[in-house]
C-alpha cells in the first residue's frame, strides 16, 4: 500500500491539536505543534500541500499593516472589501470617490492604491496568493439593481472592472458580492429589486467573464471572476445560478448569519449542519441549496466566520442542553448586532485548552457539530466558530469536494482560525 506521508503528517498533527483542545497529551512527533496549537493565539505557517483554496476577506478600514503582517504561507486567496459603484443607488459618502467617474464606474480613493502596493510586497514574498477586489457588500450593492439589467450598463460597469485591473497589478480579479439579486432587504432605507435580476446577475457574471478574458489577452495574465452568495434557498431558488456558474471560478458561500438580532429566536449563526430537517441554516444545507441550484462543488467555498453572534436573556432548551436554535430569547449581545470577534472570545471567554471560564461554559452540539459559550447565571448564549467547528468545516470541503474555506475577515482572529482552516484541508505545517 502506497503511504501519503503528507497527508499522514497531517493527520498526526490534527491528532495532537485534538488532544490538547481536550486537555491532555504532548506533541505525537518531533517537528509537530504541540498539542495545545488550535487554540496558540499564534499564526502558524503552512506548506501548501493541498490545492485547496484557504481565502480570507481583508477590509480596507483595517490598517494596511494587516498585509503586510502575513508571511503568506498561510492564505491563498485574499478578498479586498469594498470597492463600490458610481451612480445610481451610489452611497452618499462615496461622493468624493465619485467626483469625475462616470455612472457605473468604480468608485476609488487612495486606499485601494495603498493595499494594491501591499499586495505587491505581499507577492513577492508569497507569489502563489491570489488577490480579488470585492464590489458591493450589504450597503454597498444598491447599484447593481440599477445595473445588471441593462446591456449598456453591464458593459460600462465591466468596463471599469478591466481598467481597474490594469491599474493595480496588486490584483487578481473580481469578486461581486451582491447582497442580494431580487431584494436588497432594504438595506439602505430603499427596497430594491425584481425578479428580473436573478437573470440580470447571470448576465452580468458572463459580461465580467468575457471582459476579463479580453483584459487576459492584452496582459498575458489570467483573471478570476468570483462571487459571495448568500446560500439561503428562498433567495438561491431566484437566481440563475446554473448560467452564472460557468463564467465564475469561485464561488465563495456565506454560510454565516443565519441567527442574529433580525431573527425572532436564538440560534447558532454559523453551524456545520442544520438541526432540524429541511432547515438550510447551516453550511451543510447551504451546500445542498447550490447544488440543487446547479453550481458544480468544485467552484463552491466553505464559509467560516472569525466572529460569533451573542443573545441575552436566553431560555435554556430541554431536554436537550446543546441544541439552542429555536430558544427564546430577550435581545442580543454584545452591541446592536450582537456580533463579538473571535479575537475577544478567546481572550475573554476561553482558556487555552479550548474550554471555557470565568463562568462560560463551552458547549458541543453534536447534531449542528457547532460550539457555543453558556453561561448558565446570565443566561448569555454566544455562536461562534471554534477552532475545532473550523477544522471540521475544512475537512468536510475536502470530503464533499469543494474548492476550500474562506473567512470574513482577518483583523478579527487571534490566529487560532486561519491555522484551523489550513489544518482542515490539509495544508502541513511548516517546521520551526
């Protein structure tokens, strides 16, 4: 029998993590992390002996030092948020990076200049990485209701997608991030949307398609077209996601929020699997929606997230105390939308054996293969993606097939996450 002494490696190395995320045992090899490394606080680095993606979303309101601070041996793929759209549906704080731009052009400033720079340095430290310039976000995408449906508009938005490119070499590709085709969720005090955009977003992913693929010929590189979806089936059921699928070359899913201060009852926000049957409130029922919907899995991305969202005044549920989506619940926490990032909790919440303290309780939900944290006095229930939901969550894209892992986003992880995510699809570490 042929051994993958890689893949062995790797397997001993999640072994150990495992052991000491439970609270006992010492390295299983010399050249290992130690036991304790998924929760280390530190950033490992990785070799990438798995062609799985590894991406996370970089914010240009955080520090461009975030960047620079990567070695690179641990991402694949970086998503830059946000680039938005001049003209119709425009944010008003957008106008100064409007002044001079046509209508569906990309709005600019001098930060997009300043990370493109750090990407730069960044790939000549790690040339494999790719970089993708995300448009749109929740409040930023009202202009592709105004866009997508026309030809014309298509055309001069893609237009301005290519001259970007060409401008920052820093970059990529394009990642449309439209939240959401046929309703906005009246994001910005403005419904939006009609049935025609669930064609109208097919339609824009082939004009993005084609222009790139000119943009390739000119430039001798090749570039992605990608997007973030929202995998929820009464939105997915909307959209031509079977034509879209083959202009895109990721497609990265956000199975997150599923539980937050806009549902009625607490519930784990970012689970592996449902807990109910037919829910698609979890990364498991979400995949089932995409590939219904027609999009191959290799395209698809598993989503993480590097934050948890909290609620107050929570009921307990009986007789089963792990299963908390569904509770009854008073308000959220902490702040309006409830969110807290993972840096915080593990600071806060977590000692370094994964367990919990200072009266939290750590909780495994072994239907949802989700963590949480309980305090039974408060009555404060908090969702989050442990390191060890994050190691499953790679494993289970390689085993279903699937591109890889990405997260939003990484100013809000202490570095036990981006580890995870390696770990799970099963990059090796790199020896000291």
């Amino acid at each position: 029998m042929r051994i993958n002494r890689a893949a062995l490696r790797v397997a001993m190395v999640v072994a150990g993590v495992l052991a000491g995320a439970s609270g006992g045992g010492a390295a299983v090899a010399a050249g290992d992390p130690p036991v304790s490394a998924l929760f280390s606080g530190h950033v490992m680095d990785f070799e990438r002996s798995s062609a799985k993606v590894v991406g996370v979303y970089v914010p240009n309101w955080e520090p461009v030092a975030l960047v620079d601070g990567l070695s690179g041996q641990n991402v694949t793929h970086l998503i830059y948020a946000f680039l938005h759209v001049c003209g119709p549906g425009q944010l008003e704080k957008d106008a100064p990076r409007c002044e001079g731009k046509g209508e569906q052009q990309l709005a600019e400033s001098a930060i997009d200049q300043t990370f493109d720079e750090a990407f730069q340095r960044l790939k000549k430290r790690a040339s494999h990485i790719k970089v993708l310039a995300s448009v749109g976000g929740w409040g930023g995408s009202d202009p592709f209701f105004h866009l997508a449906n026309d030809p014309a508009k298509r055309a001069r938005f893609a237009a301005s997608v290519a001259d970007f490119l060409r401008r920052h070499p820093g970059f990529d590709g394009i990642d449309i991030d439209w939240e959401h085709p046929t309703s906005n969720g009246s994001a910005n005090g403005v419904p939006l949307g009609a049935a025609a955009d669930g064609q109208g977003y097919a339609d824009l992913m082939q004009t993005l398609r084609k222009t790139v693929d000119t943009l390739s010929a000119e430039t001798g590189r090749p570039y992605l077209v990608t997007s973030a979806i929202n995998t929820t089936e009464s939105l997915v059921g909307k959209i031509n996601y079977r034509d879209a699928a083959k202009a895109m070359d990721l497609v990265f899913m956000m199975s997150y929020d599923y539980f937050g201060p806009w549902t009625p009852q607490a519930g784990h926000h970012t689970a592996l699997r449902s807990v109910g049957d037919g829910l698609d409130d979890s990364l498991a029922g979400g995949l089932k929606t995409m590939l219904a919907a027609g999009v191959p899995a290799a395209k698809l991305v598993a989503g993480v997230a590097m934050y948890g969202r909290g609620f107050t005044g929570v009921v307990p549920p009986s007789p089963k105390p792990t299963q908390f989506n569904g509770s009854k619940r008073d308000g959220v926490f902490a702040g309006a939308d409830g969110s807290v990032i993972y840096r915080d909790i593990a600071a806060r919440y977590l000692d370094k054996q994964g367990q919990g303290r200072s009266g939290y309780q750590v909780i495994y939900d072994p239907k949802g293969e989700a963590y949480a944290l309980w305090n039974p006095s408060t009555r404060f229930y908090l969702g989050y993606d442990d390191p060890r939901a994050v190691l499953r969550k790679g494993r289970f894209a390689v085993e279903q097939g699937l591109a890889g892992v990405f997260a939003w986003e990484l100013s809000q992880d202490n570095g036990d996450l981006l580890n995870a995510m390696n770990l799970g699809v099963g990059h090796v570490p790199r020896k000291p």
